[in-house]
C-alpha cells in the first residue's frame, strides 16, 4: 500500500469496547500511533503463543487492513467474525474488501449486502446494490491494458509515477545515500524519497537516482506532478519545512502538498500550498491540461469519507482558490485518492469505495461540460488486480503509462510496472458537435466566427471559431441533451439556434447559416431571396393578405422606405395544379394585392408594378400531369420582387 498514503481515522468495528485478556500495552500504544508493523510483530508473537480475543483478532486485522496486507487482513478477519461480534457496518466493508483480495467474490458480496442493510444511506452500499452484475462490467472493460514490470523495483516500496521532461519521477523507500536509514514505524520502512529514472524506447525504466537532496527531506516524499515546461513542482511530504516539523493535536506528522520552483538546475522557494492544515492531510497533487486546477486527495473538513478528490483553482497570479469537493459521483466513504488528469478532461483515480476486484482500483470517468461527471468506470484487468492497484499516469500520444500495484509477484511492497492501452474504454453514449458556417444568401462559407455553445441556462460551456473553410467544432458534448448555439460575425447579424444531442453514440454535425447585415443589391436583384422570403401566403383560393404574409412584406416595405429611388416589379407565381387560365387570374390577384398592400402602407404607386405568371415560369419538372412532391410544388408557389430601377 501506499506508503505515506492519508492517514486516516482509525474506526473501530466493535460496537462496545472490549477488556481483551492479555493485552499487550505495547501493541495498543504502536496501533494507535500508527506502527502498525511493530503492532503487527507483537500481536502475531501472542497469537502464536494462544492468547486471543475479539479485539486482539480485530486490530490485528484493522493493522494489516491499513498496511494494504489485505491477504492477511481476510485471515484475522475471518476468525474475528467467527466470535460473532456485534460490529459496526464498517467492519463489513473492510471485511468485503479483504476477501475481494483472496477472491472469494460470494463470500464478499454477502458481506456487502449485510453492509447494506446496516447502512444503505452510505454511498458505498448504494453503489454496490445499484451495480450487483459488477464483476460483468469489469470483466467487459478488461483487456484494455498490456502490463508489466517497469524494471526499475526495488526490495522496498516504488510507487507513485510522474512525467518530467523525458523522464519519470518516482517515490521509492530505498536508500542509495549511504547514511543511517530513519525508519517509518508505519511501514517498517525507510521514509520515501523523489527519484528520477530515464525512460527506454519500451517504456522500461533506467537506473534510479535521487532527484533533488533540496526537495527530499528526512521524511516522506513522493506523488510529484510537473508543470509542462518542467519549471514548477508540486509534490506530498510530511508536515515538514525548512527543518520545522509540524503536528497534529495527537502529535501525529501528517501530510501536506508544497511547491518549488526551479532556479538553474536547483529548486527552490519550497513552500506549503495555503489550503494545508497541520490537523487534517492532503497529497497526491494533479493538474488539469491547461493547468488552471490543481487536483488532490484530502480528509479535510467537508470529506464524505476517509479520503475525498478535490479540486482548486490556480489564479492567474499563481494564488489559490477554495478547495471543491469533486461531490458524491466520485467520492464515497471510502478511499478516493491518486488523481491523473488527462488532456481529453478525463479523470483517472484509485478508490476501494466503488466496486471493484480487491484493495484499490483504478477508475476512470470523463467530466461533462457543466463540470459534473459522467458514469465511474473501473478499467478492469489486468490493470486492476484483488490487490491495491493505483496512481496510474499515462500518455495519450504514445498509449504507454506507468501504475503501482502491490500485487503478487512484485519486488517489494509496492512496485511500479508499465503500461501500454490497447483501446480506449468504452464509455456508456459519448457524442461530438461539430458543424459550418455559411452565408445564408451565397451559400459561400464564412471564416472567422465566433460561435459560442450555451447549456440550457444560457450558461456559456465553450467558444470557437470557424476556420477557413467554415468549419467549427466543439468536441465532445453530452447526449440526450438540448443546447444553444450563438454566432457572432461583423457585418452579420448574431444568431442562435436550439440544437439537441441524441442518446446514442455519434456525431452532431450543425449547419449554421448567418444573414449579412448590410446586403448589396442592384437592377435585377431579388429582394425575395436578399430576405429568404420564398412565399407571400395566401389562404386557399384567395388573394388577401395574411398577417403572416404581411411580416415579409413589411421587410419589403421597409427597404422601400429606407430606399426611395427603388422601384419594383411584384411577380407572383403558382404551381401547375388547378387549370392555366385559373392559376393566371389567381397569380394575377395576389400580385395586385401584394402590391396595393404596400402603397396602404406608405409606398407610391409609381414605383411599384404587378404581374400574376401563374404556372408559366416553373422552375422545376413539376407541369401538369407530373407527380410531385409536395416539396417540388411549393418550389414553383413564389413571390418575387425584382429591383427594375434604382434611380
């Protein structure tokens, strides 16, 4: 396990303390101060020699449980629950948790629905009885991963992976300086280092050496994450600063998140992020693509359980801003924690709370464009294993990545191997936008607009431009979901329109087109087409003016008015239905009533003219006798008004 992993709060599962016969006063004080491994020695040298009980049995357990032992967690565990205890429901879970790494998944689930039933407000216990069929899930998400060792392990623990320059950075309880060794009671190892290994064309790792002797101090570091151009660090240590080491009101050295920057080929200016507390930790620091959010894990105030993802902004002055909680779609009263941002805003993290095969998975899930998550998926085998799998990292260019696991066959307690994706995961409906812009009377396609996605409370996801061939694209977007698209151009009007995703995986392709403010017109033009007027309606067999007829022609008129040298000729046109003579007259009355309209409006009579072409000028097949769609008919039912003069 993690070796300078939050240290949580130790609950007991018994319900009633109880008087264990036999009790060594040195294992209880080394459990409560977190030795767990001189805890483990002595409880196991009285075990041996018979002596037992209920609370022996359960913090031996709960020390193995905590040191990522879970193999012999289940053991304790098991005998613990053979006294038939009365626990509280947490027992359970780490119970349910313990078996998983055995692989008794029957046995697991039983005790995840006795969990449930103690305690099915908990997260944990909803997650579990939403996704019964979870072994399923994960089995169909395998597959996805080759895995192997990444060659640089070591007898001791290696875990903890970060990308630097052309190199990986890692935190390993080793020892290369040659002085005395201090030693972590918690672990029974050497307090964890930065060191840097060169990456081979395989992915493999080369020989370690220390990073830096002014970021390793005589306690733990590890979990690095750089900045693009390698200049600033942010990395977990111990409460420990320019020789001060800070504690907690048990005198416990937690763990906080530091920067440095660097100076030449030194770092420098190490100081504490100002949202760290002596009285609660945080660690495992992640950055977004853009590097404007910092990730992390913490059991600060506001945490659902023993470790919370948060996520905080980093102003542009390099000051912070309030630590979020990610919220319950992620974290759960578990453990959540070794965040990785990925540059297609997908999140990757470790956690025992959501299903999974045993100990910590690694999960994934991709952020929606409100900021909220979509479903959380474990990425399955090989990558996931019954034992603690976590603090994955990986690079989309190459498909190859580093995780840290402790499971069987490593070299020490935690080891490092490498990964490469052989295809992405699957996620439940995913779907893209992307689209054109046109103008609406040239059809010709316009560069340089500004379109704009808006949610359905006009709330502003993200902005782009049309390049030169028109086009736009706003990745990926939600499905089943309804937004608003604004495109902004000079010399067009702005518009928007209403556009709704499907609830399958696709594509939504969106034609967008925008009407010049300012339209240059001359002898011959069209004012019909200049304002997308295609028809001036007209009830069945008659030649008043609607009130939706009078909308368009009031853009006629208004041209006119702004125009008063403009002269038109007003034709109105019919389909071939109904007889020649018939069609001609009712042309001829609707164009006469077109144009009276007008000149009731303010327009002199002498510059308008009025002509009815009935069915004579189709602009299509569709003469008599030809079937048509009605389409193709109301193609040929037009009003023009052509510009005859502009003196």
């Amino acid at each position: 396990m993690k070796k300078n992993y939050i240290l949580i709060i130790l609950f007991s599962c018994l319900v009633l303390q109880l008087s264990a016969q036999n009790k060594d006063d040195k294992a209880d004080k080394d459990y409560n101060r977190y030795a767990y491994i001189d805890a483990i020695k002595t409880y196991e040298r009285m075990y041996e020699k018979g002596y037992k009980s209920q609370d022996m049995l359960l913090k031996l357990a709960n020390a193995y449980y905590f040191n990522g032992d879970l193999e012999n967690a289940a053991k304790y565990y098991k005998e613990f629950f053979a006294t038939n205890p009365v626990v509280t429901p947490e027992c359970y879970y780490r119970f349910a948790q313990s078996l998983k790494s055995i692989k008794e998944y029957a046995k697991a689930d039983e005790m995840m629905v006795r969990f449930n039933k103690e305690n099915g407000n908990d997260n944990r216990a909803k997650l579990a009885l939403s996704q019964k069929d979870y072994l399923a899930v994960i089995k169909k998400n395998s597959g996805r991963y080759e895995i192997a060792d990444a060659g640089v392990n070591s007898q001791y623990s290696d875990y903890g992976t970060a990308y630097y320059n052309d190199k990986i950075v890692f935190a390993t309880a080793r020892d290369t300086s040659g002085f005395v060794k201090r030693m972590d009671p918690w672990t029974g190892e050497g307090f964890t280092n930065l060191y840097e290994s060169s990456v081979n064309a395989d992915g493999s790792l080369g020989l370690a050496k220390q990073l830096s002797r002014k970021l390793n101090s005589k306690f733990h570091e590890s979990t690095p994450v750089f900045t693009k151009d390698g200049k600033t660090v942010y990395f977990t240590r111990n409460n420990y600063v320019d020789g001060k080491r800070g504690k907690d009101e048990k005198e416990t050295t937690l763990l906080k998140i530091y920067k440095a920057e660097l100076d030449g080929d030194k770092w420098k200016n190490i100081t504490a992020l100002p949202f760290n507390s002596d009285n609660y930790s945080a660690a495992h620091p992640a950055l977004s693509n853009d590097e404007k959010t910092l990730y992390f894990a913490s059991d600060m105030p506001g945490t659902l359980g023993q470790s919370d993802i948060f996520k905080v902004a980093i102003n542009e002055d390099g000051s912070f801003g309030t630590p979020e909680n990610l919220g319950n779609s992620i974290n759960t009263e578990g453990r959540e924690t070794f965040p990785f941002v990925t540059e297609k805003n997908e999140l990757y993290f470790a956690s025992d709370g959501h299903p999974g095969l045993g100990g910590l998975d690694v999960f994934v899930v991709k952020a929606k464009q409100d900021g909220s998550f979509k479903e959380v998926l474990n990425v399955g085998e090989p990558l996931n294993s019954s034992k603690d799998d976590f603090g994955l990292v990986i690079d989309f260019k190459t498909k190859m990545g580093y995780v840290t696991s402790n499971r069987d066959g490593g070299a020490g307690g935690d080891d490092i191997y490498k990964i490469k994706e052989l295809k992405p995961i699957e996620y439940p409906c995913e779907q893209s936008m992307n689209g054109t812009v046109t103008d609406l009377e040239t059809k010709e396609v316009v560069a340089g607009a500004k379109v704009s996605l808006h949610d359905s409370s006009f709330k502003v996801l993200k902005t782009v431009s049309s390049n030169q061939e028109g086009k736009f694209d706003f990745g990926e977007v939600d499905c089943d979901t309804k937004y608003y698209i604004k495109t902004e151009k000079t010399e067009y009007n702005t518009d928007e329109i209403t556009v709704s995703t499907a609830d399958n995986t696709g594509k939504t392709v969106v034609p967008i087109s925008i009407e010049k403010t300012l339209k240059k017109v001359t002898v011959g033009d069209d004012l019909a087409k200049a304002f997308g007027i295609k028809i001036i309606y007209f009830d069945l067999n008659k030649s008043d003016i609607r009130t939706d007829a009078a909308l368009e022609l009031s853009k006629i008129l208004d041209v006119m008015m702004q125009n008063p040298t403009i002269k038109i000729d007003i034709r109105s046109h019919t389909d071939s239905r109904q007889t020649d003579a018939y069609n001609k007259k009712l042309s001829e009355n609707r164009a006469e009533s077109t144009k009276n309209w007008l000149i009731q409006n303010g327009i002199d009579k002498s510059r308008l003219t009025a002509k009815g072409y009935g069915e004579s000028q189709l602009v299509n097949r569709c003469a008599d006798g030809v079937e048509c769609t009605e389409e193709e008919h109301q193609a040929n039912r037009r009003s023009e008004f052509v510009i005859v003069s502009m003196k």
